[in-house]
C-alpha cells in the first residue's frame, strides 16, 4: 500500500494558533472568575454578568477542544492507495472508496458555501459541500476546492490533496486498470473512541440540546435573579412541602448542579451502552431531560414560597 501526505498548508497552525487563543482567553476569565469567587460560597457575587464570563469560558475551552481536534486531523491526514480501493486516514478515523465505485479524476470544483463550510476550513477543508451541479463533495483536502483532486464515484465526490498528484493520478488510474480483488463498501470508518453513532443519533441529538439548554437556562436565570432573592430562603425538603428550613440563598444552585451531574451521569452511561442497546442509551437520556424539567419546576416551587 503506497501512502502521500497532503500538500503543507499554513491552515494547519492556524487552527493551532487560534486553539492556543481561545485556551489563553478561557484561562483568563477562568481565574478572573476564581478571584471574584473566594470565601464563602454565601458571599460569592453572583449575577448575570457573572453568568455570561462562565458561559464564555466554556464556550472557548469548546472551541479549544474542537480546534486542537482539527489541527490533529490535519497533521496525521493521509492518503493510501491499493488493488482495492484509496483511502482517506486521520486520527483513527478512514473514508473507504472502491476502485471500482470510481467514475472519474477531474481537477477542481465549485461549490455553494456559507459560514458553515468556512468554518469547516479551519486546519484543513473537510466537511461536506454540493456542488454547483448538485453533487456532494467529501472533502479532505488542505487545497481550496478549486485547486484539489475530485475523485467522482458514484453519487458522490472526494476532494483530496496528495503531493505529487500528478504520480498519485498515475497509479491511481494504473490500479483502476489491474481492477479489484475485493469488493469494499465505500464509506467513513470513525475512530472507535468518538462514539460517531451516538453522536449522529438524530434523537439522541435533540434530547441532549434540549437539556443542556434547559440546564443553562435554568443556571442563567437563577444567576439573573440572584442578586434579588433575600439571604435565606425557604428550603422545601419534607414530603408534604412544608418550609423545612431557612438556607442561604446559594443552596437553590444546588437544583441546576444536581441536574447537571445527572444528566452527564446519563451522557457517560449512555456512550457505554449505545453499541449494546440504542434504546436504552435514548432512554437515559430522555430520563435526563425529564431531570431538568423536575429540578426546574422545583426551583421555581421554593423561589415562589
């Protein structure tokens, strides 16, 4: 099996860069949060604006992790050729193309793009695009679309970028000649330790926005009001709902924490078990959406006593 990098690109170490960024602003609001947040967790500022720098740093350390993924793809992206079928490898992961599933080899493409796709070119160009004359392309290349290999097969198209493309068309068209030994399903092969079909469940997707959404939004507007409520609170803990005790206004936080940890609790199991039984993995995390909207209510319950 013969191998070829992509051809280098300065995108590569900007998806670096910009990781590196977002890292250094995350850490900065982190330990701005830190030094606001000292003694005793009754007398913490807590408030919107408060809110908003916690929500900002996750949403960087996000975007860190996201970038650092892509620059690893880019640096560990290669192409392979034999009897069979070319190949497309990072980290773990592998698109598979038959030989035999190959129509055509042109040069370049054009596209429709939005600010998807150009996110998506962050590091290298990957994602998919449609054609202007409606065919998907696959891309996996560190070239614009223009400048890049479009191999068609089928329905579809894989944009690549080899080095020395004009030998990589060489042996390409050589092996297409010799024909197949084997026949293999065209398709993308995701590294085991990204769980993709857990992640590509379009249920498992709605209910997980839908409670981290609820979860944040339940944080966010007991942060907006918090300045607002009086030092104590009434804490309704017996089964009759009776007012148990007065509590610092910080316990109602203990409600969107609690439903926080269960719900990743649930995420953790479900990644398990979704090989096994993709019920059950839907089913805790439908339990978890469940847990957001009980600890809501709840939350409403003792802020309205």
């Amino acid at each position: 099996m013969q191998r070829w990098p992509p051809i280098p690109s300065s995108r590569v170490w900007i998806s670096l860069a910009l990781a590196v960024l977002s890292l250094i602003g995350a850490g900065w609001l982190i330990v701005r949060l830190a030094t606001r947040l000292t003694g005793s967790p009754e007398q913490w500022p807590i408030d919107g604006l408060l809110f908003g720098e916690a929500m900002l740093a996750l949403g960087l350390i996000i975007l860190a992790v996201v970038l650092l993924y892509r620059f690893g793809a880019a640096l560990t992206l290669r192409y392979s050729l034999d009897r069979n079928g070319l190949y497309v490898s990072w980290i773990g992961s592998r698109a598979i193309i038959p030989l035999n599933m190959i129509d055509r080899i042109e040069q370049g493409a054009l596209a429709i793009g939005d600010w998807r796709t150009a996110f998506a070119s962050i590091g290298y160009y990957h994602g998919r695009v449609k054609a202007l004359d409606g065919t998907v392309i696959h891309r996996f290349t560190t070239r614009p679309l223009a400048e890049a290999l479009v191999i068609y097969a089928g329905q579809e198209a894989y944009a690549i970028s080899p080095v020395d493309q004009e030998t990589f068309v060489q042996e390409l068209e050589q092996r297409r000649r010799l024909g197949a030994i084997q026949t293999l399903a065209p398709g993308v092969q995701v590294a085991r330790f990204l769980v993709y079909d857990f992640w590509a469940d379009p249920v498992i997707r709605q209910i997980l926005l839908s409670t981290f959404v609820l979860n944040l939004l339940l944080f966010g507007v007991l942060a907006f009001i918090y300045p607002t409520l009086p030092a104590q609170i009434e804490w309704r803990g017996d089964q009759i709902g009776a007012a148990a005790e007065l509590v610092p206004r910080v316990r109602i936080f203990f409600l969107p924490v609690a439903a926080l940890i269960i719900a990743l609790l649930n995420l953790a199991g479900g990644l398990i078990v979704y090989r096994r039984s993709p019920l059950a993995a839907r089913l805790w995390q439908g339990f978890s959406l469940g847990v957001q909207i009980f600890f809501a209510i709840a939350a409403a319950a003792v802020l309205g006593s």
